[in-house]
C-alpha cells in the first residue's frame, strides 16, 4: 500500500524555481525527488498562479491576484459599515 505524501509550499516553490531558472530538466527534477510528473506540472500551474506564496508569473496570475485583493478590500469595506 502506497502513503501520500505531502509537500510543504516552501519545497513545491523551489523545485519550481529549480526547473524554471534552468538549474534542471522538468523530468530531472521528477526523478530526482520520486515525483510524479503530473504532480510537478500542477506544482508549475499553481506557480504561475501565484499558488505557492511566490509572486505570480502570468497574466491569468496577476489577474488572480487583484481579484483575490478586491474581496479582501470588499470585505473590510463591509466589516468597517456594520
């Protein structure tokens, strides 16, 4: 029987920023840490994204990013009215 494993953002971030720095290959990088392809692929949309505490590297990111600031700003908004 297999365990599940769980990566902290801090580690899925740097075997990101290894691939995209060019320091590896993505299949590198997936053998030298037991992962699964798949899994570093969802770990490079996250990034991009903006998903893994690091600043976004995309458009669709930076538009996640404001949407994700206008509902903290419309909920303090509200908070500060009642």
């Amino acid at each position: 029987m297999s365990t599940i494993r769980t990566f902290s953002h801090e580690f899925k971030r740097q075997v990101v920023e290894e691939i995209l720095s060019g320091g590896t290959t993505t299949a590198a990088a997936y053998r030298k840490y037991a992962i699964a392809y798949l899994v570093v692929a969802w770990w490079k949309k996250a990034y991009s994204l903006d998903r893994l505490d690091n600043e976004p590297t995309t458009d669709e990111g930076y538009q996640e990013k404001i949407a994700q600031l206008e509902r903290k700003v419309g909920k303090m908004i509200w908070r500060m009215t009642f």
